[in-house]
C-alpha cells in the first residue's frame, strides 16, 4: 500500500468514527412550533422521545380521603402548615409523600424513631414542613406558570429524598487559575452545556430580582447597557434553561429577533413568568433554610441547594408530560402560605 492510500485509509476511518459518534440513528420527529417558514421546530429522535416517556410516568394516587371528619389540629399537637385538612386528609398526605420522597426509609425519613410523631428532632421533618409551604405557594400563586396543572413533591422528588436534576450550589471553581480568567470561561460544566460561557450564571440571575435582558432596546448610544460579561451570562442561562425543558432556542425565540416577544411563541411568556418563580423559590424557600440542613447537603462553599427550571421538568417541555397530579391530591393545592 502506498502511502497516500494508506493516508486515504486513515482519513476515511476517521471520517467513520466521527460519524458514527456524533450522529444520531433516524427516524426522527418533528415537532413545529413557530410560523412556517421560520425554522422553529423541535426535532428529536423517536428514540429520544420514548425514552422520555418512559422517565415520566406517574405514579398511581392514594384513595380519596372519606370526606368529613374532625381537623388534624384536634387529633395532633404540632401542624403547622396543614391545619386546614381533615385527620383522614393528613394521613393520606402523610402516606403520599412518603411514597414520593422517601419509598425506601419510610415515616423514619422525617420522625425519629423512639420519638412521638409531633416531635421536630430530625432536620427533615423541618424542610418538609418548609416544602409543603413551597408546594401550596406554587400551586396557589405561580397558576401563571404551572396552571391548574400544579406540582406536587413528585414533580422534583420522583421517589427520591434529593431530586435528581436541577439542584446547584455557587461554583467553587478557581476561576483565576483556568486560564488566567476570572470570568468563569474556559471551564466547561454542564450547567451551560460544555461552552465557554461563565460556570454560574444561574447565581446571577435565579437568587434575586432582576432582568436577564441585555439587547439594547434602540440603536442610539447610551441605550446599550449591557456588557459582554452579562451577555454572556444571559446566553449561559438560555443554554441552561433549554437543557433542562430539553427544547432548542427557537421553542420560545425566533433567532432572527432573540429580544421581540412579538416574534417569540407563546411559551417564552410562560417561562418569564418561571423564571420570576425559580428566584421565588431559591429566595424564599430554599436559601433561607442554610441553617437547617446539615453539612453534608450545602455545596462546596457552604451555601444552601437552590434550584433550576430542571428540577421540575427533567429534560421535558412540561413536566412529566403535562400529566395533572394536583386534582388527584387537592390537599397540596393551597391555601398560599403568608410569607
Ligand atoms: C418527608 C417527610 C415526612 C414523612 C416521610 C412522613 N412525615 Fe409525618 N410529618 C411530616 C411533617 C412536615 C409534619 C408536620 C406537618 C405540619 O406542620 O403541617 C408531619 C406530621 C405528622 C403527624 C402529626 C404529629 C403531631 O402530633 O403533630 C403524624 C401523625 C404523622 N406525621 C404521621 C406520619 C406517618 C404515619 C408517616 C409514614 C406513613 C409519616 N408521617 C411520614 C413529614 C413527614
Ligand atoms: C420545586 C422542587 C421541589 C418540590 C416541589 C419539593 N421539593 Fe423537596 N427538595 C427540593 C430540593 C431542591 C431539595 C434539596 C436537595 C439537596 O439537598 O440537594 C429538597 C429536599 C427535601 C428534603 C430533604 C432531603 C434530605 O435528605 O436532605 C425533604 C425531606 C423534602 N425535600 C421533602 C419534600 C416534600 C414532602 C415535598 C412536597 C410537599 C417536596 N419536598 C417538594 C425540591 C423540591
Ligand atoms: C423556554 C423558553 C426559552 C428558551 C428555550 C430560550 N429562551 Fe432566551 N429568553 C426567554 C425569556 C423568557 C427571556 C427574557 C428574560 C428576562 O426578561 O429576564 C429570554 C431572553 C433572551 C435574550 C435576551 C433578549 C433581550 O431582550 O435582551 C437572549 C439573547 C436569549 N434569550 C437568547 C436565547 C438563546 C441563544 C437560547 C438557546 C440557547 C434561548 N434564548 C432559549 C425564554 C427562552
Ligand atoms: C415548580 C416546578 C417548575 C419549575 C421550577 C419550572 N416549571 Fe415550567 N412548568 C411547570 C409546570 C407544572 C408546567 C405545565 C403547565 C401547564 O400544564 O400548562 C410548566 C410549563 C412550562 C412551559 C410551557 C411548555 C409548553 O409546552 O407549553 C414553559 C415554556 C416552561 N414551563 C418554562 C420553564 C422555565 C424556563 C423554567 C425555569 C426558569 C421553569 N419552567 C421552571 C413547572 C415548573
């Protein structure tokens, strides 16, 4: 063999190799979601979808609780958050999201064995009590994002204690040795799908209020605020968001316009209204319980976990599919906590 077929050789099995690990097998589905013409469609593989929908299924709910009865706060000592329902009511409560977040260990997971069940000793009946609040405020006040479709503690816990996507803690990363760059780029993480956008724009945009809007709103000087650093962190958001509902930009955007709501689908007024939601949820649900969970739960520089758009949707445009869970557990469906 001369050496330029050998050369031809090798390129082709190259050639091979990169096809065979960077395509994907047809067939494909094609979902359009935008104008005609415009290019927004979803497309994924049919493989991909069922795998989807194999990952989204729901467990069967409870028996309805008989109606009537006397008030849980008659029969126990230390309802805090419940004392709205019927004994029959909490105990079904109680035996649900057993089921849902602790399967395997059982009532044991939050009451301290020895101990009466009105006892407060283990940190996780603490943070329960805090997520049956979390869950009524979705529920009740978020009905702009999650409609009368709700979320109950499977929507995050899916038969686990920690949820398994979308919780992040502040990046201990040492930004300023990668590269000499202080700005978090250069070190690819998954938060914002292996680009060199910064490592945690999640902390700038999900623990407070404010816009992630960086378009200027008109050609003239002075209107361009923005800089590149929160240019690049509003791109590291989007990339972060669309990985966690599994869609493309142009679910929401028409990418010859990314600032025009009047070109953006219905869906991106629905995940704005998320967005406000996320920052309701780590501000005033899950930061303020630092002090609750024990070491082994904080991140790497001791803040509390927090959460993303994925915690909920698991890589789906709707979580578990759009699949209504609250009319089966209307217990978890209000009243919205005081704050
Ligand atoms: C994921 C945590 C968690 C699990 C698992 C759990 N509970 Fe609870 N339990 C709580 C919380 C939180 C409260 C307090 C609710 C409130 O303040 O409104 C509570 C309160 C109670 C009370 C009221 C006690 C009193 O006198 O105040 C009873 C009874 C109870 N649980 C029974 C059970 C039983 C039985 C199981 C297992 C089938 C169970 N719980 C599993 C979190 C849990
Ligand atoms: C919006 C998503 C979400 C919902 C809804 C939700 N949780 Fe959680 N839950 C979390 C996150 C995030 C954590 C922290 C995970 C970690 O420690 O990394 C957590 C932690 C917990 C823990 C502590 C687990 C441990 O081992 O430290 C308990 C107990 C818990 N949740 C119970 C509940 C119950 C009960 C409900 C329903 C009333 C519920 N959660 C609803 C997101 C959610
Ligand atoms: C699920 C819907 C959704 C997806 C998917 C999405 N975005 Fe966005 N995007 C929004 C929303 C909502 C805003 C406005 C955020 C705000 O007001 O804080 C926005 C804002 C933006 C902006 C700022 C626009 C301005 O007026 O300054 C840019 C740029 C942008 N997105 C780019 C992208 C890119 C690139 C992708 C894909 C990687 C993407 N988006 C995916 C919903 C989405
Ligand atoms: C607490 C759980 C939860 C979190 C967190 C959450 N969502 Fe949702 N989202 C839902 C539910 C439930 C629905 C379905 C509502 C319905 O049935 O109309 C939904 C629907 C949507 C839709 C409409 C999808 C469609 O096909 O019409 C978009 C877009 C969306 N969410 C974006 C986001 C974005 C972006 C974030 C993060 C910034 C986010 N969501 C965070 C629960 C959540």
């Amino acid at each position: 063999m001369n050496f330029r077929l050998q050369y031809a050789l090798a390129l082709a099995v190259a050639f091979g190799v990169a096809m065979l690990l960077t395509f994907e097998r047809p067939p494909v589905v094609t979902d359009q979601t935008g104008y005609r013409g415009t290019g927004m469609d979803e497309i994924r593989t049919a493989r991909a979808v069922a795998a989807l929908k194999a990952n989204n299924v729901v467990p069967p709910a409870q028996d309805p609780a008989a109606p009537g009865g006397p008030l849980a706060t008659t029969e126990y000592k230390n309802i805090q958050v419940l004392n709205n329902l019927t004994v029959d009511q909490f105990n079904r409560v109680m035996v649900s999201i057993t089921e849902w977040v602790a399967p395997d260990q059982g009532c044991g997971y939050c009451h301290a064995e020895g101990e009466e069940l009105s006892s407060d000793k283990l940190y996780t009946k603490v943070v329960a009590r805090r997520m049956l609040q979390m869950t009524r405020q979705v529920n009740a006040s978020w009905q702009n994002h999650v409609a009368t479709t709700g979320v109950t503690c499977f929507t995050c816990h899916r038969g686990q204690p920690i949820p398994e996507q979308g919780v992040w803690f502040a990046s201990n990363r040492p930004h300023a040795a990668n590269a000499g760059n202080p700005m978090g780029q250069n070190d690819p993480v998954a938060a914002v799908g292996f680009t060199s956008l910064p490592v945690d724009p999640m902390l700038a945009y999900l623990t407070s209020i404010g816009s992630s809007r960086v378009v200027a709103a008109s050609p003239y000087p002075g209107t361009d605020t923005a800089g590149i650093r929160q240019t690049e962190n509003t791109y590291g958001l989007m990339i972060n968001m669309s990985d966690g509902l599994g869609v493309n930009c142009t679910f929401c955007h028409n990418s010859r316009a990314f600032s025009a709501w009047d070109q953006s689908t219905p869906q991106r007024t629905v995940a704005y209204h998320g967005l406000q939601m996320v920052r309701d949820l780590n501000m005033h649900y899950l930061m303020p319980l630092q002090t609750t969970w024990p070491a082994n739960r904080l991140g790497p520089t001791g803040d509390a976990p927090k959460v993303t758009c994925a915690v909920c949707h698991q890589g789906a445009n709707k979580p578990l599919l759009g699949a209504n869970m609250l009319k089966d557990n209307p217990e978890l469906a209000g009243p919205a906590p005081p704050r």
